[in-house]
C-alpha cells in the first residue's frame, strides 16, 4: 500500500501544521479553553478564512470534496497540537449529516455559513437509556397539522452551548427515526451548558413541544456520519498520541535521576520502545480503516476504534506518569492531551463497545 500523500493532501496538513504552530503552546491554548465557547473566536475565523473548514463537503457545496484520507490528515494534524477549535462538533457531525440527509435548499443555507465560520451547528443524538447507540431513542415528535413538534432530552450535545441549529435525532408516530432541525433559539428549548474533561463545551437540551422542520434524508445518513466521526477521532488520537510520545522522549533525554537521564535507564527505554509500537501499530489501523469501502469500511473503523483508544490511553497514562508530577498539570501540554484522549477515547463507543461491535459485524 502507498501510504504517501497526494501533494494536495500534503498541502492541506501543512496548512493545519502552520496554524497551529503559530497559535498553539500551553499557555494560549489554556486561554482558549478559558474563552465561553471554549475556543478562539479569531482562531475559527483564520481557519475559515483560508478556507479549510469546507474541506470535507463537495464542491457543489463550495467545499474541497475531501475524502476520508484528507479527514484524518487534517484531525491527524490538530490533534498534534492539541487544537481546541470545534471541528469535529460543527463540520464532520452537524455539516456532514446536513449535506447528507438536508434538503438541497436546507445545505445550500447552512453549509456555507458553517465553513465560513459565521454561524454552527450541533448533533444531537445521545440520551440516558441510549448509551452510544440509538436504538432506545425516546425524544419524540408530535404535533398537529404540518408543524412537527419535539419533545424529549438530549444528553452532551457536543458544542451546543454556542450552536445555531441543531440537527436532532427523534422517533416519528410510526416509531421510526427520523432527523430535524431545529433553530437553538425556538420556544421550548431549554439549554444546561457545562465543560467536558478537555474543557470542550457540551449542552443536555431539554425539548418541549419544540417547532422543527423534517430532514428528507433517511436514518442512513447519521450512521454514515457518525462512521466518519468515529474515523475522524482516531486520526485526532494518532496526532495526540504522537505529540506525547514525543514530548515524554524529549523529557527523558533530559531528566536526570542518580547522574544519568532517565532515559538511559534499559526499563525506561523497554516502555518507550511499546509505545512506539503502540503508536505505529494504530496508526496502521488508521491507515487500513480509511482505505476501506462499503461495509467493510464500517467495520474497519469499529475495529480501528477500539485499537487506537485503548492505545491511545495507555500511552497517555504513561506518559503523564514518566514526567512524574508535572505531567498532571495543566502548564505542561501533556496533561492538557491526556484529558482529550479521556475525551475521545470513549466518544461514540468506547473500546470495550466499539470490539463488541466489530466482532458483531464480522461475524
């Protein structure tokens, strides 16, 4: 398999390396989290001002018709630098599943305003009984005449908390699930806003007999787009799992314990050589996921999900445990990456869930 990006691609994860590298170190990216949507509003300005946030759409949609390998070279590229900016709430959950299952005249209004930065959008699919599937959806829609109305609770609505509309998941008269959208200002809508681990803002959203508009597209466009978050997560956890790894390397070089670096210690060396292996072996999985098709593809990233996040958390713990006490401070960058990875890693499925799912479609 070649493995090479094409220079576009090449191009594109330059693009994202050098706004990072410009914006990113401990401290700003502290001030950033500290912000009340939990990221830089001049930040989501300069990444939409160079255009990368439409890389995921088709061009019809003014966006680069970017694939999955261009998906993970961009998450890949963030997660490097930790990056607080809501790419993966607002572009690869709510725009994706717009473009695939809005009205033409629904994408045509919201996409544009979505990549250039002007207005966002959430998901909202989870719910207590649900856990990560969607299968006990209870949030229902009723209502007489032509007006749905919704009703229900929606649990940790990834950037609801600063969102236009809301693409919501709920269950029809006929009990079948269907997707609407609503506008986060409608009457009946009831926000509680709080942070995650990583400091990224997150709403339950509670609905009473809340106006909505239908969604033509069918219930096949929020797997297809929760596949490709899922697929987007792993490319984020490689990128974070290189930046620690790198990081704690560094760090061994340096600290020394009884006259020597740590590092020369053969049982610290032992450690970092299975993180290597760790983060080489997901990475491959990463690579096999987004080259997959069709069914084989959903199954691949389940498999690759449960791989990369248990990996991902254990290079994590030990890289925060090799820098000894620093490494659980919010000053030094890898104790900010260790609460992402707790983040993601159980995002959409953790990796006891997310196994349990690959067996079940490889059986």
């Amino acid at each position: 398999m070649d493995f090479d990006l094409s220079d576009e691609q090449g191009m594109l994860r330059d693009l994202v390396e050098r706004f990072a590298n410009d914006r990113y170190d401990s401290v700003k990216r502290l001030a950033y989290v500290r912000a009340p949507s939990g990221f830089s509003a001049e930040g989501w300005a300069l990444l939409a001002d160079t255009g990368l946030l439409a890389f995921p759409f088709a061009e019809a949609f003014g966006g680069l018709g970017g694939g999955p390998v261009e998906m993970i070279t961009v998450m890949e590229a963030l997660g490097r630098s930790v990056a607080v900016e809501p790419v993966l709430p607002v572009i690869i959950l709510a725009g994706k599943i717009i473009e695939r299952a809005g009205s033409p005249d629904q994408a045509a209004a919201l996409l544009p305003a979505l990549t250039s930065g002007t207005q966002f959008a959430a998901l909202a699919v989870a719910e207590r009984n649900a856990r990560f599937g969607y299968a006990a959806i209870a949030t229902s829609v009723g209502g007489a005449g032509a007006q749905p109305l919704l009703s229900g609770t929606k649990q940790m609505v990834l950037g609801g908390p600063y969102a236009d509309n809301l693409v919501v998941v709920a269950r029809g008269a006929d009990g079948a699930l269907g997707l609407y959208l609503v506008e986060a200002d409608a009457p009946g809508i009831t926000r509680r806003n709080y942070r995650l681990a990583d400091g990224s803002a997150a709403s339950d959203i509670d609905f009473a007999q809340t106006p909505a508009t239908p969604m033509p597209g069918s219930i096949e466009a929020l797997e297809s787009t929760l596949n490709d978050a899922r697929l987007a997560v792993c490319g984020e956890l490689i990128g974070l799992m290189g930046m620690m790894f790198d990081a704690t390397l560094d760090y061994l070089k340096t600290r020394n314990q009884f006259g020597q670096a740590i590092g020369d210690f053969q049982a610290v060396q032992h450690r970092m050589a299975d993180h290597y292996a760790r983060l080489e072996l997901s990475r491959g999985q990463l690579y096999r996921a987004a080259a997959q098709s069709g069914d084989a593809c959903v199954a691949a990233i389940a498999g690759a999900k449960a791989y990369i996040a248990a990996n991902a958390m254990t290079l994590a713990e030990d890289a925060v445990q090799l820098h000894g006490g620093i490494g659980t401070t919010e000053e030094l960058m890898v104790g900010q990456a260790f609460k992402r990875v707790l983040v993601l890693a159980s995002l959409f499925g953790d990796s006891e869930w997310e196994l349990q799912r690959y067996v079940a479609l490889t059986a």
